[in-house]
C-alpha cells in the first residue's frame, strides 16, 4: 500500500510496525515519524484508524476475561526460559 508519494519513512515500514506504533512499543523519536508520515499518506493513516478500530474491539470483547493463575505462571516460565537460551522440556513442545 501507498499513496504513490515519496515520504521520508517509506509506507512498507509504517505497514510493518504498525502494531509497535499502536501498542507504544517503540521510541518516541519513530513515533513522531509515524505521526508526521500519517499527516501525508492518506492510505496508511486510514489502515492506521482501521488498525486501531480493530484493536479496540478486539479489547472490548475479549479484555476482561480472566487468565488462570497457573497458566500465566507456566507461560511466564516458558517465556523466561526461552529468553535466558535454556531448552523448553521435550514433553511440553507441541507438536503440528
């Protein structure tokens, strides 16, 4: 997707880290380039409002529901052992 002009942050990169500029994931300094990038691209900043639109619902119906302690705790610990390079156990690896 682009609107055909030149932009100084390129329209693929916006489209690719959408979600880190919904979610706040990334420095203010490309925040601001997104920002100033959706000021002149009309087809990215309407993929933007459809994004964030999504998001929202997405959240309103599915937000509140709760998450098992147990479960949280099992992939908290799988996320930690994978963060620190250590092996996930064979038996808790699922299988396609």
């Amino acid at each position: 997707m682009s609107c055909g002009e030149p932009h100084e942050t390129d329209c693929s990169e916006v489209l690719d880290h959408l979600y880190e500029f919904l979610d706040r994931e990334m420095p203010d300094s490309d925040c601001t380039k997104f920002e100033v990038h959706f000021e002149e691209c009309s087809p990215c900043l309407e993929k933007y409002g459809l994004e964030q639109a999504v998001k929202k619902l997405v959240k309103r119906c599915c937000g509140h529901d709760d998450v098992p302690s147990d479960l949280r705790a099992k992939v908290l610990g799988r996320i930690d052992l994978i963060r620190s390079g250590q092996a996930v156990p064979e038996q808790d690896v699922v299988k396609d």
